[in-house]
C-alpha cells in the first residue's frame, strides 16, 4: 500500500465577510504551503447548521518584481494553451 500524501496548508491571515444573509460568506485567506505563500478566496453556506464551501480559488502568489522571468517561463505552455482554446 502505497502512503498518501495531503498538502499541509496553514492560515496565516483570513477575513470573513457577510452580506445581507447570515447563512452566506465569502472569504480571502494567505496560506504557508508547501509551495510557500498562496492566496485562497471561496464562498461557503451554511445547510444544516454546517458551513459548506460552494467556491474556493487557491492561487499561488509571484512578486512583481519576479513577474517577467515567470512569464517566460509560462509563455510557451499557455501561449499553445491560448491557442488552442481561441479557435
């Protein structure tokens, strides 16, 4: 049997926010990860009693100054991507 790995994500920083309904929520959250600091945001709504996450976007997070040799290096792969998804 093979061991499972799971990334080991921690909260570092979240704000909670409400609207006019008490049983909805959004959030943005910077999380300490394995692939050093990402940025999480989502929705969740509350059935039953319980919070139930309905959208989350995990994002990992570039310095600006860091921007340009990033997108070199993502230029040729997402340059076929684009592409290919334009036709």
């Amino acid at each position: 049997m093979t061991k499972k790995t799971t990334w080991n994500f921690k909260s570092i920083e979240r704000r909670i926010y409400f609207g006019k309904h008490p049983d909805i929520a959004w959030f943005e959250e910077l999380l300490s990860t394995q692939m050093k600091i990402c940025r999480g945001s989502g929705v969740v709504v509350k059935q039953n009693n319980t919070w139930k996450v309905q959208q989350y976007v995990l994002s990992a997070t570039i310095p600006n100054e860091q921007l340009d040799a990033v997108i070199k290096l993502k230029a040729p792969i997402e340059d076929a991507i684009i592409s290919k998804l334009s036709k």
